[in-house]
C-alpha cells in the first residue's frame, strides 16, 4: 500500500520574521589616576612649640589635575588633645569640588627594618567608597596620627628628621562605545604616475603621427579615459594598425594634451575634444583653424 506525504510549504523570504534590531554596546570604566610624593622634614626638634593648629606644608605635586599638599603639624591639629600626638593630613591645594580620591599616608621606619607605620586607602576595601573632598582645602588624614613621645623614642625620627611617604588616587569615569578608527587617505595623485609613465615611455603599445610629430602611448589608459580612444581601440570598428595611427588636421601640442591622462586642458588655453575631432574628421569637415582661437566646449577625458 502506497504511502502518501504531505509536503509543508516553506516560508520564502518576504515572509520570514523581520531581522532582531541592531545591538550597541558601550562600558562605563571607573578606575584611579595614581601619584605620590615624598615630604622630608628636617629640625623637628625645632618645629615643636609652633602652635596647636598650625602646620609644616611640603611643595604642592599634581596627581589627576589637581594640586596637593602634605600638612604636618607638630603640635597636633587639635586643641583638645594638648599637642600630646602630631597630626598629619593629606590636603586638595587647588580648586575643585567634589573631588573622589584614594589616599596613604606613610611615616618612614629609618632603620632599615621597614616597620613602616602605613594609613591607607589602597588594597582593602571600603564601605562608604572614596573619600570625598568638597573644596579646595579640604582635607584627608589623621588628628592623632602619633602620640609625640612615641614619636620621639621610635626609628621613625633620625637624625631630627621625619620621613613621609603619600599617594593620591583621584577616582576618574568614563563611558566608552566602540572605537572608531579613522584613517586620512590622501587625494589621488593617479593623474601624476600616468603622466610620468607616458614620459618614460615604458610598455607603450600604440603610436600615433600627428603633424610630422610621432607620440607613443598606452592604449589602455586611453580607453579608461575616453570612450572615443576605448571604440577607436577596442570597439568593431577598431584601428588593425596600432603601429602608428596617422591623426589627420590636429596640431601635435594640442594631441599631446588630450593623450596626457594628467591634464584636461591644453597648453595653450584649449579645451580640446577629439570626440569632436573624430566625429568631424569622419565627415571631412575639421580644418585646423578650427582648433585655434575658441577652442573646443566638450573635453575628451571626463
């Protein structure tokens, strides 16, 4: 008994589902613009006794378009606790507002046995994020940062001289889509190098006499340039003798213009057509004087 299948219809293409619309991207990047600084500090010894709330700045340094500053102070930034500790604080030196920042503030073990005493931002992570500046003057650091005579028994102060070490991370964001590259393409000198090869004489394959004077050319950039050369050369009724077509009732400099791929006009002022020149000629009607004087409207080479 004979099976029969029923054949289901495909959907051609006019009734196919419309194409899912176009997917762009595009990342947000949040990342630090890092700098440090080293502030040394000599004549400790004499900085005490300065005054509470008064400090001992370092030079200004840039780090993410903003100047800052280190401040010490000797006799501590507070007059609670009766200059009992130094205070040291890492200070927005320029204008800004709401500037986000990572900070460390490092006093420096000079004994070479690298117990640095270290207050950082940097490798651990924070609960309320970077530290926010407001204004300029706005600072970032610690009121008791050392009980001074501590400070003043411990391998951090050598020689009457304080050692610190500070680093900055200004917090930057960006949003960024695909990279589009663009590459400047200089104008076609085409024209030029068809002109010096014309000049040179190399790979010539057609020849042309034109008022005594001989040219030799190539006779496929003529087609490209001239649908008149591209029949005359290629077409039904094409020249057999390419050896030397003889051009009747033309002047040699105005032939040299049209057979130079480089220029458009002729040397002396001309516009010159020898699609014009050729129609003509097959008529017997061009004279010569018909190329002096008011020239010709149509160029040859479009």
């Amino acid at each position: 008994m004979g099976r029969i299948y029923k054949e289901t219809a495909k959907p051609s293409s006019s009734m196919a589902s419309p194409s899912s619309p176009a997917v762009t991207t595009s990342t947000s990047i949040t990342e630090t613009v890092n700098g440090s600084h080293d502030f040394k500090i000599t004549g400790y010894s004499l900085s005490k006794g300065i005054g509470i709330g008064k400090y001992i700045a370092s030079d200004t340094f840039m780090v993410g378009g903003y100047s800052w500053a280190i401040y010490f102070y000797p006799d501590g930034k507070s007059v609670e606790d009766n200059a009992t500790y130094v205070s040291l604080f890492i200070a927005l030196a320029s204008e800004g507002t709401d500037v986000r920042a990572l900070f460390e503030l490092t006093l420096l073990d000079q004994s070479g046995n690298e117990r640095h005493k270290v207050h950082s931002h940097f490798g651990r992570a924070l609960e309320s994020g970077p530290y926010t500046l407001k204004y300029r003057g706005s600072m970032w650091g610690y009121k008791r940062f050392f009980k001074r005579t501590n400070l003043e028994g411990s391998d951090y102060l050598k020689d009457d001289c304080l050692q610190v070490h500070c680093c900055v991370g200004v917090v930057r964001s960006n949003t960024e889509g695909p990279k589009i590259y663009s590459i400047p393409v200089p104008p076609s000198d085409i024209g030029r190098h068809f002109g010096q090869l014309l000049e040179s004489g190399k790979g010539t394959d057609v020849n042309f006499e034109v008022d005594g004077e001989f040219f030799s050319s190539h006779k496929l950039v003529l087609a490209a340039r001239s649908p008149v050369f591209r029949a005359q050369l290629y077409g039904p009724m094409k020249d057999q003798n390419t050896q030397c077509i003889k051009i009747e009732d033309m002047e040699a400099p105005v032939f040299k213009s049209v057979i130079c791929p480089c220029l458009r006009v002729a040397k002396a002022g001309l516009k010159t057509s020898l699609a014009v020149w050729l129609a003509q000629s097959n008529q017997n009607g061009v004279r010569k004087e018909d190329y002096h004087g008011r020239g010709v409207r149509s160029a040859v080479l479009q």
